[in-house]
C-alpha cells in the first residue's frame, strides 16, 4: 500500500505536489521579487516533530510557500538563500499549516495547498464574511496536536491577513496542551508583492523571525 500521513495524504502524491509548486513558484521569490532570508541557520537543528511557527499574516498562500522553500533550502543545507531550487527534489513531507477550512474549500487551487499541507479548521470569530462568536472547537486543536505529533506546524494566530488584529485563543491552547518548541517568525512586504491570495503578483516581501527569518 502506499504509505500515507496521519490525515490519510498519500505521502509520494504529497511529494510530487510540493516539488511541482515549489518549481512553479521558486521564480516569484528569485526573479520578480527577491525573497530576503535573516535568520534560518537554526532550521537544520530543530527536532523533526512538535515544532510549531508562529508567524504573522499578510497573505493567504505567498507566506505559506515562501516558508516551504526556506525551511527545505535550510534543511538542504543552505543559509538564508533558497538558490538552486534543487532542495526541493526531497522535501520535508511533515510540514503542515493551519487554514480556515473555508478558505481551502474555495475552489482548486486551495484545495491543492490543503493537500500539500492544510490542517483546516472552524473559525471561531469569522464566517462566510460574517463576525460570529463560537467556542473553540477542540477537534480542530487535536488535529493541530496530531501534526505536531507528525512534524512542523506553522500557524497564523491572529488568523487573518489585516495587521494588528488580536492573537486567537487557540493557540493558547495549542501551547498548553502540546508544549512544542514554539518558533516566531516576521514576514513583511508581502502585502506590497502579491495580491491578497498571493498569486498575482503585485510588486516587494519578507520573513523575518526572532530565531529565524525571511525577507523579500
């Protein structure tokens, strides 16, 4: 049988998923925008499971990917450079990041991300484009201890695109409950280089992050 992911995600179709965007994408980070990487040295010597990112937001996709590739290129051994798209040929198949489940059901291309990596959940202040007030839903954060059980977890806690916003209490949870090693990390400008999905271009990005960071 064909191994597969504590999701069910067939692993060697996960794979050629990653490789595939990440070769169609590595030019938006090399070529019109130049992604600028402080900081990621220290990705190689992190455990391989219970390490959760935690990282601002300013797109729904561009943040994602930008992560994939340094994380990979940093494991491969390079530091903060994602040259030589090379790194991708055998990438790091734990990585998952947490989606609002709306948002990775909203047509192909989402629910392709969702599969390269999605741990989807419920909102709990926001649906359909209507403020709601619900309980955190504590499937969502098992799913979310199951991933961190499996590899690396990048969240959004406050859990939207607009800056400033306040931090979500699941992550609260998340923390408490699972104590894995908790990374932040910074990304500016991508707002100023993408739309706000992250797949047409617009102009300038960056990651930057305490431990590590990445810049564009």
């Amino acid at each position: 049988m064909l191994k597969r992911n504590p999701f069910g995600q067939v692993l060697i179709i996960k794979k050629w998923l990653i490789r595939y965007m990440g070769f169609m994408t590595h030019r938006r980070y090399r070529g019109f925008n130049e992604l600028k990487i402080e900081g990621s040295s220290f990705i190689k010597d992190l455990p391989d499971t219970n390490v959760l990112f935690v990282s601002n937001h300013q797109t729904y996709f561009a943040d994602v990917v930008a992560m994939f590739h340094v994380f990979n290129a940093s494991l491969s051994g390079r530091t903060d450079s994602i040259k030589n798209v090379g790194y991708l040929w055998d990438p790091k198949l734990n990585i998952y990041f947490v989606a609002a489940k709306e948002t990775m059901k909203a047509g192909l291309l989402p629910r392709i991300f969702a599969y390269a990596g999605s741990v989807s959940i419920e909102r709990t202040w926001r649906e359909k484009g209507q403020e709601i007030n619900r309980k955190v839903k504590m499937s969502d954060i098992s799913n979310i201890g199951i991933a961190l059980n499996d590899g690396w977890v990048i969240t959004f806690p406050q859990g939207t695109t607009k800056p400033f916003r306040p931090i979500r209490k699941g992550t609260v949870h998340i923390i408490k409950k699972y104590k894995p090693i908790v990374v932040p990390i910074v990304i500016d400008g991508f707002r100023r280089s993408f739309d706000k999905k992250g797949i047409i271009y617009q102009s300038v990005c960056a990651i930057n992050g305490n431990q590590g960071s990445v810049r564009d």
